[in-house]
C-alpha cells in the first residue's frame, strides 16, 4: 500500500457539530424539540417548499410518505409504484412495505429513470412515480414531471442522495414528496436521520400527525400512527454539517471536475456527465468500465484497493434481482436490460471533499497506470 487510505466516504463532524451537540445535552431536551425544527426549517428553505419534516431515517421517509399517499386514498392497496430498478433496496422496501406493488422502467445514460421507458411502462394501475436522484444527480425531471401530470400520478422522489442538487433551476424535493436521507455516508447526515419536504398543507400535517403516533392533542389520536420522530441530538449534528454545506457542495464539484480532468481520454471508462440543466450534489463519483478498459470492474476495483484507494459497487444488480423479492408478488421484474448492464460495469471512486487535491491526484494517476496498459 501506497501512502494513506483513500476512503470512498468519510464522516466530516467538527467544532460546529460538537458545540451544537453540547447545547441540547446542557437543555435536557434530548428527543424531538427546538433543533429538530430548526432542522426542518433548513431543509424547506434548501428544496424550495413549505415544508420539511423530519423522521428517524431515509427508508421511514419514503415509507411515511406512501402511507400518507395511502391515507388520502390517492393509491390504493395493490396500486402500482414506477420506479427506477437501479437504487438502493430502501426504495422497493418502502413500496413493498405501503401495501404497493413496485414496477420498474429502465435507466438512461444518466442512471436515472429514461423518461420515454417510463411513458412505456405506465399501466392503469399506476398511481406514483417514484423517481431516484442517484450519486447525487437528479433525474429528468424536466420531462417526468409533465408526464406525471398528464397521466395523473403523484410523484414521490427518492433524494436520499441529492440534498441541494437542482434541475432546471428548481430544488430537488420539490416536486410531490421529496424524501432525503441523513445516513452517516450521505452528503449531510445525522448518523441516522430522514426528512420529507412538500408543499402540500395537509400532506405535511398528516406526515406530523404519522410521526408522532396519529396525535394531535395529548390522548387525541386521530390516525394510527407511529413513532418515527428524530431526536434533537441527531438534528443539532445535522444543523452543524449545514452550517458547511454551500463548502462541501462546492469541494465535491471541485473534486469531480478535477477527477474527471484526470481521466478524460482513457480507454473504457465512461465519465459521470452532467446533462444539461441538471445540477449534481456529486454524492458519488461513478465511472463504468467497460469491456474495452485494460481490467474488469472488480480487478480495477481490487488493485485501486492494494494501493489503499477504496471504491464501491452502487449497485451490483437491478434491485428486483435481490433474493428477498424472489417470486415476491408486490414485485413485477420488469425487464432493465441496461441497469443489468451497468451493474456490472459501474465503480464509485473517492470524490468527498476530505479526498483532498493530492488524494485525487493519486485517484487519477492509479487509474491511469492500472487502464493505460
Ligand atoms: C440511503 C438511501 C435510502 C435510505 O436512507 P436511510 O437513511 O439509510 O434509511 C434510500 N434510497 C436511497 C437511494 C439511498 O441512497
């Protein structure tokens, strides 16, 4: 091993967090209270919506928000969701979990759902679109929103990943019901945390009500709720990761065009591209190599490993492929043929902004002696 480790994702916590952390320990206000709202309110103003509320995780918030969809009747036990197959299992839990049957279009170029896969796959059962914003990168919203409002569906976006990124000058999280995750390798976590950002009144106060076990006033219940509430520990850590967020953004982009300068013109790799109009949050910096490069996927990724430089597999097949959905019957295996393509092909390298210049810089030239054979 060469020099010091390479991490593909790295917990950035601070003075900021550590003072914030300590506040509400001093309050003697631990779960849910000032810090949590202060949270929200961040969140809102970062999707451009109303609202923001904030749950115990990612998965929670896309379950949270299918379970209300279902409480306003705009789906129905067995209704179907559309989403894309490449995501993590999270997303197809989530559907399988509201009581909802999970179909699947294929991806584009851009590892998000390809619009005109999507228009082809719709069914009259089809009430949600459930786009996924992965490595930070938003899907094209700019042609699956008007088709979902052509075709009546409601949308729920998966942005666990993609806090702050933009398409068509409009926010993420802004389009239905946006859930985003907090987890600890996400671009601002909580350790654990979720939130789901609306415009919709009376979809967030039914969200608040389904956090909070269905209570409106102490012993009222007025759903059978849950207890998905966050503690103001975890939302204090979040605030103090937000307190930086315009600079990681900004040092993730700077480390994507950096790698992506280091890289350019080697032979079988495909370069992550941002399309026209749409605004990465660079989560993940995700190449594909393929069947022209020097090494395989996983030789590349073992020998980038012995130099101390760690990658990861996001995700290494379609995820109705997994064997918890084996014959499972809310979920349809719609064929992918190039999400089964990619997964073989795609590798994440190091781009958060704990890499630094130098740890690119190695990034860049490891890969360019290991595929310029
Ligand atoms: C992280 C993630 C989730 C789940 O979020 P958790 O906070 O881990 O529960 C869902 N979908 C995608 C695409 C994710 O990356």
């Amino acid at each position: 091993m060469s020099g010091r480790e390479i991490a593909v994702s790295k917990v950035d916590v601070g003075p900021a967090e550590e003072e914030l952390v300590l506040r509400v320990l001093r309050s003697g206000q631990l779960a849910q209270g000032a810090m949590v709202a202060e949270l929200e309110a961040r969140i809102a103003e970062i999707a451009g919506v109303r609202h923001a509320v904030a749950v115990s995780n990612g998965t929670v918030a896309l379950e949270v928000s299918l379970e209300a969809l279902r409480h306003l009747e705009v789906v129905r036990a067995g209704d179907e969701v559309l989403t894309s197959p490449f995501t993590f299992v999270a997303t197809a839990n989530a559907i399988v979990h509201a009581g909802l049957t999970a179909r699947f279009a294929d991806i584009g170029d851009d590892y998000c759902l390809d619009p005109a896969a999507v228009a082809e796959r719709l069914t009259e059962r089809t009430r949600v679109l459930l786009p996924v914003h992965l490595y930070g990168l938003p899907a094209d919203m700019t042609a699956l929103a008007p088709l979902a409002r052509e075709r009546g569906l409601f949308v729920v976006e998966d942005a666990a990943q993609a806090l702050g990124a933009t398409v068509g000058g409009r926010d993420v999280g802004s389009y239905g019901l946006g859930c985003f995750s907090l987890y600890a390798t996400k671009n601002v976590t909580s350790g654990e945390g979720g939130v789901v950002t609306t415009d919709s009144d009376e979809l967030a106060g039914l969200l608040r009500l389904l956090r909070n076990q269905g209570m409106r006033d102490r012993y009222e219940y007025l759903v059978v709720g849950h207890n998905y509430r966050m503690t103001d520990l975890q939302a204090a850590i979040a605030l103090g990761q937000l307190g930086r967020f315009e600079a990681t953004n900004a040092a993730r982009r700077r480390n994507a065009e950096r790698l992506s300068a280091a890289l350019a013109g080697l032979a079988g790799l495909v370069l992550p591209a941002e399309p026209a109009g749409r605004r990465s949050v660079w989560h993940q910096f995700t190449v594909r190599v393929t069947e022209d490069a020097a090494l395989d996927r996983d030789e590349l990724a073992a020998r980038l490993g012995e130099q101390g430089i760690r990658s990861g597999v996001y995700y290494p097949r379609a995820v109705f492929d997994y064997g918890c959905f084996d014959g499972h019957p809310q979920v349809v295996r719609d064929p992918a043929p190039l999400t089964a393509a990619v997964a073989r092909q795609v590798l994440s390298l190091p781009v958060h902004p704990l890499v630094g210049d130098d740890g690119i810089d190695r990034v860049g030239a490891a890969l360019r002696q290991l595929l310029d054979a």
